[in-house]
C-alpha cells in the first residue's frame, strides 16, 4: 500500500482489482491516470498529478500505464491519453480528456467536496 499523498503505480490486473476493491471500502474519491509511456502531455501533466496528491490526501490518485494494462484500459473504454477516470465506489462520476490541469482541479476539488459531505 502506498503511503497518503502519493500517486500509485498500478502495474498489474490483480493490483487495479485490489485498489478498486480499497477504493469501495474507505469510499473516497479515486482518480485514475490512464497514461502511456510515449504520450508528451502525460508526461507534462504528471507531475501536476503528483502535486494534487501531496495536497489531497483524502483522494486516492492512481496511474495506469494503457500498454502495460491493455485489458483494464479496454474495460474502461480509454480511448485517449491523458484520460483521468473519476470513481467513487467503483462506478465512474466524471472523466477529463487531455492534459487539462485547471479542468481536472476542478472536477477533484468538486468531487472530493462531495465525498467528503456525503
């Protein structure tokens, strides 16, 4: 398990069950960067990423490597990179295309209020 703040590297099918599976239990909001190695603009956003971890501990940040983890990808139907997947409770709220840093603090910030309330 990664430490708070953080963004963790999901490298493997059974790892992306079991954060799924963390992410039902402690209800928080998770945000997955589905990402590739050859892509420039996740490249340029995943330090942004990085940030938002280390100020929002209370989210749980996930990156998936689409090359790496073809059939999660396929699963979740990422047809672009960057693609940041919005979950709460396993079920998608929200999505981000693209390297869009002031769109995805919002959307986090929004739903991370959310979360928090409900």
């Amino acid at each position: 398990m990664a430490e708070e703040g953080q963004v963790i590297g999901v490298h493997t099918v059974e790892a992306w069950n079991e954060q799924l599976q963390n992410g039902n239990v402690s209800k928080k909001l998770m945000v997955v960067d589905f990402t590739a190695s050859w892509c420039g603009p996740c490249r340029i956003i995943a330090p942004v990423l990085a940030d938002f971890a280390r100020r929002m501990p209370n989210v749980i940040f996930l990156k998936v490597d689409v090359d790496e983890l073809r059939s999660v990808a396929e699963d979740w139907a990422v047809e672009a990179m960057p693609t940041f997947m919005f979950l709460k409770e396993g079920k998608i709220i929200d999505k981000v295309v693209g390297a869009r840093k002031e769109e995805l603090q919002m959307k986090i910030t929004t739903h991370a209020t959310e979360t928090a309330a409900a």
